[in-house]
C-alpha cells in the first residue's frame, strides 16, 4: 500500500470524464487500497480514482458508520429528501462551501470482487455518494456552492481576532 498524490483543482485530470472497470486486476486491487490509505491520511470521507490521477470509475468512501465503502461503476438510481451544508474536497484544500445535496441515495454498484451490489444512504453518507459520482464525470463540488466558497485560513483567523 502507498499513499498517493492527491491531485489539486486546476489539474485538467479532475475535469475529465472517469471510463467503467471492465475487470479486477492486481493493479486495480491496489489502486482501491491505496486510495482508502491516501484518504486516511488526508482525513477524507470520500475518494474517487481521478483525485489519485487514474481516470477510472472507482469511489472509496468511509463516512466512520463502520463499513468500507467501494463503489465500482457506480450508478445512482433514486434519490430523495434534501440537506444544505458545508461540503469540502481533497481536491480543493483548505476551502469549504454550502451545497445543497439529495438526503437520500440509491447507487448500483459492483464491489471489489466486481459483484453487483445496491447501497443505500443518508445524510453524510448521501451526501459522499453524490460528490464522488460528481468526480467521475470531472465536476467538482464547487460549482455547486451556494454563496461563496469560503477559504478555512481566514475563517481561523477571524475567529481568533474574535477571543480578544
Ligand atoms: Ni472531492
């Protein structure tokens, strides 16, 4: 396992369309382990094969509900509900903004052993489905943000102008 570079905003790979697994491979196997590492070590929920640089359809996600998450070609079927909330991306660092995401998810997907699989989630867990599914067509959640996307450097900072 290795942790990987987590490509920034701005890199063209984050823009561009993910193409399905057709099969599991060794190197596929281990892409899927070191992105659940690199996405450890960065404190993220949610990972999509692009942030690392490999333009395929492939999601990690762990939102601390105990399970581990692979999403292989995904595909949402249904959705429900809505929540309004900060959303922020290993992608976009040290930013986060207000989007507005379906309370509700059902995804297809097939899992490691490349086996259809149905998951259904929500709130956080909705809410990781949808960003990453937005990674592999090339969106980015900043174009989803409502207001203006907020910089955590300055947040920090005004709050601690605020304890004098
Ligand atoms: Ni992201």
């Amino acid at each position: 396992m290795a942790i990987r570079k987590v490509r920034v905003m701005g890199d063209e790979i984050l823009t561009k369309a993910c193409k399905p697994v057709k099969e599991m491979t060794p190197r596929i196997k281990e892409l899927i382990d070191d992105m659940f590492e690199t996405m450890y070590e960065e404190d993220g929920v949610g990972l999509a094969a692009s942030q690392v640089g490999v333009l395929r359809q492939i999601v990690t996600i762990d939102v601390d509900d105990g399970n581990q998450y692979v999403l292989i070609n995904p595909e949402i079927l249904e959705t429900s509900g809505e929540q309004t909330g900060y959303e922020g991306c290993l992608s976009v660092p040290g930013k986060r903004g207000i989007v507005t995401r379906p309370d509700h998810v059902k995804v297809r997907a097939l899992n490691e052993d490349m086996e259809p699989y149905e998951l259904e989630g929500d709130g956080l867990l909705a809410r990781a489905i949808c960003h990453e599914c937005d990674h592999l067509k090339g969106s980015l959640y900043v174009d989803l943000v409502e207001g203006k996307l907020e910089d955590l450097a300055d947040l920090a900072e005004e709050e601690a102008e605020g304890e004098d």
